[in-house]
C-alpha cells in the first residue's frame, strides 16, 4: 500500500495540464494554443481552466479507477462478439446494429458495437476514408512549447554506403534544431538518445511526431490480461519516458501534419551529405561527432525568431535524472538470493542501506544507454553487478593436457606409457533396467 503522501500527489499528466494551464493565467497562451498542446478541444480547456483556478488538486477526477456506471454488462459483451462472429458474420456494423435490436433484442449503439468488436480484434467488413481537411498551421508562439521529432533513412555517407538513420527533433516556433544522433535504423535508443542530447535546453511541452510503433502500441489490438487488471493500457519504452518526464505527445496523421521536419530532411539530405563528404566521413560514430557542430551553424543560417521571445523549455525536476528516466525499464521479481533473472545471467543486488532484504520484490530493472544496469524501487536506485554462479551448476571440466609445452621427463614418460582412453562415467540421464526386471518378462507373459 502506498503511503498517503504519494496518494495525494497528481500524476504526471496532471501536473502537465497545471504547467500549461499557468502559462494561461499568467497570459502567456491562449485557449486554443493551450488546446493543441494538451491534445483537448477548447472548450475542455475552458472547463480545467474554472476548476483550476480552485486549485491543483481540482485537475485529478473524482471517478478515476472507478469503473464507469453504464459500462455494458461482460456477458453481454461476450454475446455480441458471438453473434457478431457467428451468426451476423459478414454483416456491417450499422447494419449489425439494427439486426441484433430486431431480432435478439439487444440494444447497442453503433458506436458503442464498433468499439467492443474492436476491443476483441473483430475487424470491420468496409471501411471507409473519410475526407481530411487540411489547412496551414501557425508557429507556436514560444520555443520549447512543441517538438517535431522524425527518423530519416537515408544514404547519408554516399551512395554506395549503406543506409543510415538520423534521429532528430525541430522546435515548431524557430526552426531550431536542439539535437540529433544516427542510427543503424529508427529504432527507441535514437529518440531516447535524441532526448538526452537536448537535455541542456530543458523538458519541452510536447513532441510532435507520426504513429510509430516506438511511440505508441497499437490501439486496434485487444487488452492483455495485465492490462484488464491495472485498467491502463501499456506504454513503449519512449511514450513511458515522456510520461515520466510529463512531456506531452501529440501522434500526426499523416506526413503532411509534420511538415516541418519533413521539409528539414530535404534540407539536411542536401547540405549534411554534401559535408559528411567533404569531411571524408562514412561511419556513425564520425558522423554523431560531427553532427553538432553542423548543427550550430544550421540553427544560425536558418532559425527564425520566435513570436514570443520567452522560452517555453521547463527545468528538470529536482531528483529526476535523464538517465534513468531515458532508458529502458523492466519490471523483475527479486528472488530470494537477492538476485533478479537477466538474459546475460543473474544480477545481484547490493545491500540495502536501511538493512531491509530485497528478496520477494518487484523492482525495475533499467537498462542505461550506456550499458550500465540498474534498479529502482521506492525511490531507491542502485547499480547492479553479474551474480556469482548457481555453486549448484559448477561441475568439473574435462580438459585435455597441452601436448604442445615442455613437461618435466617424469610426466612425458607416464604419459606416452598409459596411452589407454579414459573410461567415460556412467550417465545418469540413461537407465537401463536389470536382467530378471518384470519389464523385461512382459513380452514371454504375453505369449
């Protein structure tokens, strides 16, 4: 049970929806500026905003964790998901709406069946593309309020060198480009390691960024069971980081949404190439040392002034390090040895300060970019250190004696006179069973 002190604590989206809702009070955003940023319509806005203004607290809902009062029944659910899959299937969901209220006297809405079907990973009959309405976006007013961050593969050392992958992140405001790494491909480490290159600039208010896998998990898949008993839906090793650094993140639809870092990969696909081969680099580790100071000359010929000229880039929070917040997390049952499983062999846990045992814990396991191994819990984060072997493992090698190194005259003499093989020990895994065994006389009972 956690103490009451951290139960009264809002959490990290709470205390993001403050942040931002400050900057509104004090003048310095608008309701609609405020909107896009914590990914809510205006008029939600308008609502925290009233109850704000009563105080923090007032942002943390009264209902959550509470199961919602007209939730549908779970054998109801079942049993439309049945029909749906049986006797209805093939049919549309609007169709199948009306068909389930006519014949079997179930009333659903439409809505309401679409969203159950997709809970059970029931894939619609058609689907329809409904016509987007796309028009030119504004700068934020103030730099550091939102971060466009994309993956370019892209031939960057030549065109007969294989493909590489930078990571990087433009401020929507000025233009500026805090940082960036290569990457063998788009994978977490790049945007975990982008994060940690911009560190110096401070925490901005949202990222902006397509729907990849890295980002989000696929919302269409059906609840895990972990996930039906916390009621939360799981999070990637990045969307967890930028939850627990209270960053926002807004996911685009499509790649015109993002225009603005994609219009950077043209330009860095001209002007960074043409240097990576001027400079004669064709490596990763030679391109991310030089990449920053490309960069410096970059944001001086090509960032613009922002509206505003306040920045919007938060402070790290006190304790909060970038390290053990930009990594990758795993959850680990401490055994009773004071060890936690590892793919590379066990880990073991150092004493604790306050003389408690580890032993029966859940604990994270986090794995650093650079790759050092730690553990969190309550607070408490310590390094980790390879555990001695299991003593219930070890067991003798069998080792030839080199040939090939001077012996003393005694030891070649008895090695060349006993030339015999060493007999092999019995197995244990084979048992062979004894003449008179009544498994053997099964067969002359059977005659």
């Amino acid at each position: 049970m956690e103490p009451k002190d951290r139960q009264t604590q809002p959490d990290a989206r709470s205390q993001h929806r403050a942040y931002v809702l400050d900057h509104v009070v004090a003048g310095s955003l608008t309701l609609d500026q405020a909107a896009k940023v914590l990914g809510l319509s205006t008029r939600q806005v308008d609502r925290l905003l009233a109850r704000y203004r009563d105080g923090p607290a007032t942002l943390t809902h009264g209902n959550r964790g509470r199961p919602p009062a007209n939730r549908i029944d779970d054998q109801l659910r079942r049993r439309v998901v049945e029909l749906a899959t049986t006797t209805y299937a093939g049919v549309n969901h609007t169709h199948l709406a009306e068909l389930l209220a006519e014949r079997e006297g179930v009333v659903v809405a439409e809505r309401t069946l679409r969203r159950i079907l997709a809970e059970a990973s029931v894939r619609p009959v058609r689907t329809r593309r409904p016509p987007r309405h796309r028009s030119r976006r504004e700068r934020m007013r103030r730099e550091g309020q939102l971060l466009q961050v994309d993956g370019s593969r892209h031939r960057w050392f030549g065109p007969d060198l294989p493909f590489a992958t930078l990571v990087a992140g433009i401020d929507d405001a000025t233009g500026r480009v805090p940082g960036g790494t290569f990457r063998a491909q788009e994978d977490a480490v790049g945007y975990l390691t982008f994060a940690q290159t911009a560190e110096h600039h401070g925490l901005p208010g949202a990222v902006y960024s397509d729907r990849h896998g890295i980002f989000i998990v696929e919302r269409n898949r059906a609840p895990t069971l972990a996930e039906q008993l916390t009621g939360k839906r799981s999070f990637t090793q990045v969307g967890r980081a930028l939850e627990e650094a209270g960053i926002g993140w807004i996911g685009a639809h499509s790649a015109e949404a993002k225009g603005r870092v994609e219009r950077l990969w043209g330009t860095f696909q001209d002007r960074l190439v043409s240097e990576l081969r001027l400079a004669s680099i064709t490596t990763i580790e030679a391109a991310n040392a030089f990449l920053p100071g490309f960069l410096d000359r970059h944001n001086e010929r090509f960032a613009v002034a922002a509206a505003e000229p306040e920045l919007a880039w938060r402070p790290w929070p006190a304790g909060l390090s970038s390290e053990a917040v930009f990594c990758f997390h795993y959850p680990r049952r401490v055994g009773r040895d004071a060890t936690v499983s590892w793919p590379d062999g066990d880990l073991a846990l150092p004493r604790r300060s306050d003389g408690r045992s580890w032993a029966g814990r859940t604990v994270i396991l986090q794995e650093r970019l650079d790759g050092s191994l730690w553990v969190d819990h309550d607070g408490l984060c310590v390094p980790v250190r390879p555990a001695p072997a299991d003593a219930g493992q070890l067991r003798a090698r069998r080792l030839t004696p080199p040939l090939d190194r001077d012996l003393p005259p005694d030891l070649t003499e008895l090695l060349d006179a006993d030339t015999s093989p060493v007999p092999e020990p019995p197995s244990d895994d084979v048992h062979r069973p004894r003449p008179d065994h009544p498994w053997r006389r099964y067969r002359d009972r059977r005659r």
